[in-house]
C-alpha cells in the first residue's frame, strides 16, 4: 500500500470537532510508523449547519508523491474506511446538492470496511445501506451518535474508540499500537488508551457479498457542458406546490416528523412555519408531508398546539420517505398500528426536539 | 529538499529545527501560529469561506491566553481592512484577511493601504468571486490588487504558510520596502486541508522578524504629522514613483530576508521568487501558482520517469514579479505551458493573468520559448496529474507545429472545445431545443 485514506462522515455542526479530532489523530499516530500523512474536508453545504452531512478524510502515505496527489483532489482515492459517526447517515449523504443523493459506501474501496456506530444489527443496516459490485465489510461499533457543541467537544471517549475500531479493521494503514504510542504522548494517556482498546475489541466486523444489501437507485445528476447552460447563471424556477427533484434535502435529518392524523385540529400552523413547503393539504384539510422535502428540523412539532399530535421519530426506523397521509385514509386503524410500531421501534418520540 | 517538499513529504527536520515541534494543521492554522510567534498586535476580520477559519484559529488562541492580541471583528471588510491599515499607522503589527468578494467590498481601503505604504499582512483564502456563490479557489481575488502596490505571494503547503507569513513581515516592515503584502492560500485544498508542519520557536522568529517601528511616519500626539492629505494633480506622480521606488527594492529585501531565513530555521537553499522543479535540462516546462504546484511535481516526476525533458516551475512571489529569475529558467527551453487559475476577459489571447505577465516577461529575450496558455481549476475544480500530463503534450504539440501564438484551452470545463454556433452568437442549447 502506498496510499489509503479513512473518511470520517459526520453531521454538522455537532459532531465536525468529533471527525477533525479522529483525522488529526489517525495522521498523528501514522507517523509513528515513519508514514507521512494530511487531512481534507469536504462539504458543501455549510458544515456549521445543524444536520448537514460531511466529510472529514485522513490520508496516509509512504511517498511523497502519493500524498500530493491525493491531498489536491475533492475526495482521496482508495478510501480504505467509511467511519459514520451517526447511522442515520447510512440512508445516503446529499451534502453535495449537485450529486443528488450518494450512497454512503459510494466509494469504498473494494474489500474495505464501512464502520457504523449503531446500536443497530447488521440486518437492519444493510436494510439501509446499498449493494455494491464488490465485496466489502460492515463494522458496528456499539454506542450512540455523539454531539458535541458549537465550540466545546464532547469528550465522551467516541473519537478514540472510533480510531480503535478503525486499527481493527485497517490495520495495515495504523494499527493499534502506533494509536496506543501518540496516545501516551498526549493527555490522559491512560483513559485514551483504555478508550482505544475498548473501540479495538468491542468492533465486530461482518463480510458483506456482493450484491448483498437495499437497492441501489443511485444515479448521478447530469451535468451540461458548457454550450448546453443558460447564459447569466440562469435556472429554471421549481414550480409552486413542487419541490426540486434533484435536491431532496431530507439526508440532513435524524428524526422526522410523524402525524397523529387524528387528533390534528386543521390549524395550518405546521405549514405555515416548515421552511421547506414539506406539508401538503389533503381534501379534509388535514397536512400530509412530502418526507423528501424534510430536513427534520423539527420546527413543525415544536410549534404543533395539539400534545401528540406531531411527534419527531428517529430516522434509522423509516425505510421510505413516501407520504404517509394514504394510509391513514386507506384505513385508520392500520395507520395508528404503523404510528405506533414506529414509536416503538424509536424507543418513543424525542423530547424537545426543535429550535430554541 | 525544499520547504514545501518537507512539508508534503514529512521527511525528518533539518538540524536547525530542532527547538520546534511537528503538528498537523491546516494552511490558516499555520498563518495562525506564525501570527502568534510573531507577536501581533492588532487582528481585524470579518468572516467568509474560506479564509475565516485562521480567525477561528486566532480566537482560540487568544481565549487559551497562547496569544496577546487586540482581535477586532469589524462589521464589514472595508471596515475591517481600514482597523488594520490605522493599527499599521499607529506603530500597531496588524493583520487582516478575507477570500473572493469579501476581499473585493474592501476594495478602497486595500489600495489606500498601500498608497500609505503600511506593511500591514492580508491572507487572502482564494476564492472564485461571486456569481456564481461558490466556496472553490480561483485566484482573480487577490490579483486584482496586482497593480496597486501589493506585495503578493502564492504558497503551496501548510508549512510554506508559515513560513512565508514570518518572511512577508520581514519583508513588508523593511524600511526600505513598507509596502503591504497579501499571502493567497488555494481555497479548501490548503484552507482546509492539513499538512505536516514544523512549527518554530519563539525566540528564533524575533530573531528573524525585529520589532515593528514606522519611525518618524508613526502617528501619535509625540510626531504630530498629517497623513493623507488631498493631492492633486501636482503631487500624485511623485508619490506612485515612491512606491515603484519601494516595489524594486523589495526584491532585495526578499533576497536577504530569504538567505537570512534558510541560514536561520535551518533550510536548504532556494530561489525565493520561483519554485523550479527539475528544470536542469528540461526542453518542456509548465508553470502554475498555489497548490497546482503538487500535481505538476508529481507530472514531472512520471514525465521524468518516462524519459521526457520536463519541469514545473512554480511562481511564488507574484509581486514582484520574478522576471530575472523566469528568463534564466526559460531561456533554453522550447515549450512552456502555462496553468492559470484564473481568467482574464478579453486579455491577449483570451488567457490568464500569468500568462499575460510571463510572455511579457520573457519579451527581452533573443530566443523565446513557445509558450502555451490554458485555464484550469476555476472555483475549485479538480487539477489532476492526468491534466498536467494533457497540458504538457499538448505543450510538445503546438511547439512542433512551430505555433508562435497557441490557442488557450480550457483543462477540465465540460463541453466541446469550441462550438461553431457559439461563436456566432447562437445557443446551442436553443438550437437543440432547450429554453434559452
């Protein structure tokens, strides 16, 4: 191996702390092992925005030349290790509007592995995570998404057990004991020692065929030459009452808004405040939401006057975004069993989700 | 090995680093640490992609108490241009920054910044300017202070940042100079990316960088002067002929300043206007500015590998411009290439800002190469080796066919070369059916 790199996918804001310190450390504990190494970030939506996946990519080289290549490119070749800091990103990444919505393990190297922090089965992710042509990995590591804040870390031992994991999987590119090394060089060498050790042994790693896993529909958007643009940064308008196909905007979200149909009062305050013209009126006046369109920002819930009404569910439970207004009208004991199962499945809605 | 060729490499320090450490850091954490080594005073700035992150880096060093500095966070970039050139002028070491249109709405104070001759430092995050809104380099921001009495400088690493933001005050706070200096980092690929740096001791940068002292020019109730005062007609000449005056003597300064600065922190020798990559004997060369210069080593090295006379010369002081320096490069060779990433409308041959500069620059000679413009890595696009290596047969061909005048090309844009229809005023896209 000449060069490799890990991709740390992580949301914004809260967790770009998270994924610069698990890159910075990787590089770090790789030249103890005499390898050169750098760091890239790739967004483009704002990474400081609540939500917006990211990325943050460690590469480690033997060579010069290696590196150079791989450090003037948008995203390093040869990603050996798709680490996600939230599983709820295992649905696709869209913080590059323009590539519509990318599988996660888009460019995982052949054979690589795809390390997860869930609490999740492997079952139910590969529910979730695309097939690809080749054999690759999928590594769970137990815990839940960690969140930091704007400026403060959350120290809670994520980072080193990540990186941990990471020696596991990929030890040919740092293995556990340079990790162990740049660890005792820093602070609390002990904890971060012990944090490593635990990511290395809790890790399990399950080999995934090809052509094992959901669907893949990705198609990457087409993009015109230059003769075929509009002069003058001219495009076309997205109509009243539609949204725009390629940018969906919905891989931003954690938790999406579930509606007790019954018990909705009409008032339209959920329209009225959805910055993403998500609620779409049905006959009866009730608000059916166009689930692409979420962000999940959870304003709807919060402002929601009825206590049940709208309710933040966990992403990882939903499979599909399509509206869920049909079932309720096809048959309204069948959609409360759904409602209820989702809440189930989520362990309840989330608490004081929303802006504050 | 070269300082930028460390700073990718990561090949142990030489001897003279010894009293500094290793860190892993990005482009505007490196100007960040320089500025705290440095001892700055005065720190203005006003937030855009990407140059904004050496603000972060400085805030999080003054709330760590690592710094002691008056940061001011001005409400726009002409006020926050105008904080730092009345910081200079009190006897103040003041450092400003913005990246693409941010740098262009401060427009005014820039270029009074440097008719006060103020050596006051600017990073400038290269950035293409707005519309399109994009985050990705494109390097028409800073040079639109090219003519103005800016000293400019294009670095390719992490550690090349640093290095050069100790250099540019060192040579902007000369009294023979006194002229502002703006440093450009590539956007993202050097904003935001970290490299390996070796990060030096205090004690051995005051050593390099004395004290600012504006001498008798320094307002304060002690000097009473009156700085500024309307022109006119009689007086404006003189004056741009002192700073024509300052600009020429920069190049001396950068000379010794550099010497002093590889003797000092330890670094091998080299040429401190251009990068120049294995130019002995080479036929072909490309020329590029910034992180560009990554891909065209690593194109040299294949080139090299596969028996082809080829270099990469890469222009790190832009002003002023390196001409002595890229004629004795150029003189015995047959073909340049030029990469610009930048454009400029309507300019001879519909080329860049570089090419314009270099073919003048190479004017005098008796025997001038063919040199070859093309356009490459506007708002951020990828330069691959592969481009490299396209640009430089490409070099090779129009250089056979004898062409004195070659057509630019634009590397990577989607589409057709040239569209006949295009030219003549008609849209393709409509022709074909599309809404115009």
């Amino acid at each position: 191996m000449s060069v490799g790199a890990v991709d740390i996918t992580y949301r914004g804001i809260f967790q770009k702390n998270l994924a610069g310190v698990i890159t910075k450390e990787l590089v770090k504990a790789a030249r103890h092992e005499d390898k050169i190494g750098g760091t890239v970030q790739r967004y483009g939506d704002s990474p400081e925005r609540n939500g917006i996946p990211a990325k943050q990519f460690s590469v480690i080289a033997d060579d010069a030349d290696s590196l150079r290549v791989e450090m003037t490119k948008y995203e390093p070749s040869n990603v050996v290790v798709v680490a996600v800091m939230d599983d709820t990103l295992t649905k696709g990444v869209e913080s590059w509007a323009w590539y519509g919505v990318r599988p996660i393990n888009l460019n995982l190297a052949p054979g690589g592995t795809l390390l997860v922090i869930s609490r999740r089965s492997a079952e139910e992710l590969l529910e979730l995570i695309p097939r690809r042509e080749y054999a690759w990995n999928l590594a769970i590591l137990p815990g839940e998404p960690s969140f930091g804040g704007l400026w403060v870390y959350n120290d809670d031992g994520t980072d080193y057990r990540t990186m941990g994991a990471v020696s596991r999987v990929a030890g040919d590119l740092v293995s556990l004991d340079s990790l162990l090394a740049q660890a005792a060089s820093g602070q609390d060498g002990e904890l971060r020692a012990e944090q490593l050790r635990e990511g290395h042994d809790s890790v399990r790693a399950y080999p995934v065929d090809a052509g094992v896993g959901a669907e893949d529909t990705y198609e990457p958007v087409e993009m015109p030459g230059w003769t075929q643009m509009r002069e003058g940064l001219v495009i076309p308008a997205v109509p009243v009452g539609e949204t725009n196909p390629l940018f969906k905007k919905y891989t931003t979200r954690t938790a999406r808004p579930l509606v007790k149909f019954d018990a909705c009062v009409k008032c339209q305050i959920c329209y009225t405040v959805c910055p993403d013209e998500c609620f779409i009126p049905t006959p009866e006046g009730h608000w059916d939401i166009r689930y692409e369109s979420c962000c999940g920002c959870g304003i709807c819930a919060q402002s929601c006057p009825v206590t049940g009404c709208i309710e933040m569910v966990d992403e990882a439970v939903f499979d599909s975004n399509e509206p869920l207004h049909g079932v309720y009208e096809n048959n309204r004991e069948e959609y409360e069993e759904l409602r209820q199962d989702k809440l189930a499945k989520a362990g309840g809605p989330i608490p004081h989700y929303g802006i504050f | 090995m070269t300082a930028t060729e460390q700073a990718t490499s990561g090949t142990p320090a030489p001897a003279g680093h010894e009293a500094g450490h290793e860190e892993i850091i990005t482009g505007c954490d490196a100007v960040a640490q320089a500025l705290r080594l440095l001892d700055v005073d005065v720190l203005a700035g006003y937030p855009i992609r990407p140059y904004d992150s050496v603000m972060s880096a400085v805030s999080k060093m003054i709330a760590n108490g690592q710094m002691d500095a008056e940061f001011i966070v001005a409400e726009s970039e002409h006020s926050q241009f105008e904080i730092g050139k009345h910081a200079s002028l009190v006897g103040a070491r003041a450092f400003i920054g913005s990246a693409g249109v941010g740098w262009m709405y401060g427009m005014e104070a820039l270029v009074v910044t440097a008719s006060l001759r103020l050596p006051v430092i600017a990073l400038v995050g290269n950035r293409a300017l707005d519309d399109p809104g994009a985050f990705g380099v494109e390097h028409n921001d800073a040079l639109m202070v090219r003519d103005t009495g800016w000293l400019l400088y294009w670095v390719e690493s992490a550690q090349e940042a640093l290095d050069t933001t100790l250099l540019a005050y060192r040579v902007a706070e000369d009294k023979r100079v006194m002229l502002p200096c703006a440093l450009s980092m590539d956007g993202a690929f050097l904003t935001h990316s970290q490299h390996i740096v070796r990060v030096p001791d205090e004690e051995r940068v005051s050593r390099f960088v004395p004290p600012y002292d504006l001498g008798d020019r320094r307002f304060h109730p002690d000097n009473p002067v009156s700085i500024a005062p309307q022109f006119n007609e009689d007086w404006v000449m003189e004056a741009r002929r002192q700073s024509d005056a300052a600009m020429r003597r920069a190049r001396t300064v950068i000379g010794e300043a550099t010497a002093d600065f590889q003797r000092l922190f330890g670094r091998e020798p080299e040429d401190p206007f251009v990068d120049a990559y294995r130019m002995e004997d080479a036929e072909y060369a490309l020329i590029g500015m910034g992180t560009v210069g990554m891909v065209g080593k690593v194109a040299v090295d294949r080139m090299r590998a596969a028996g082809k006379k080829v270099g990469f010369v890469r222009v790190k002081w832009f002003r002023p411009f390196p001409r002595p320096e890229l004629r004795a490069l150029l003189r015995n060779v047959k073909g340049v290439g030029i990469v610009d990433r930048d454009y400029s409308f309507g300019s001879s041959s519909h080329a860049g800002v570089l090419y314009t500069e270099v073919t003048a620059a190479l004017y005098p000679e008796p025997r001038r190469p063919v040199v070859a413009p093309f356009i490459a890595g506007l708002g951020g696009r990828e330069v691959s080796v592969e481009n490299m290596l396209e640009m430089e047969d490409s070099v090779e061909r129009v250089t056979a066919a004898g062409e004195l005048d070659p057509t630019c090309q634009w590397i990577g844009v989607r589409g057709p070369a040239t569209d006949p229809r295009y030219e003549q005023g008609e849209n393709p896209r409509t022709a074909e059916g599309g809404a115009r």
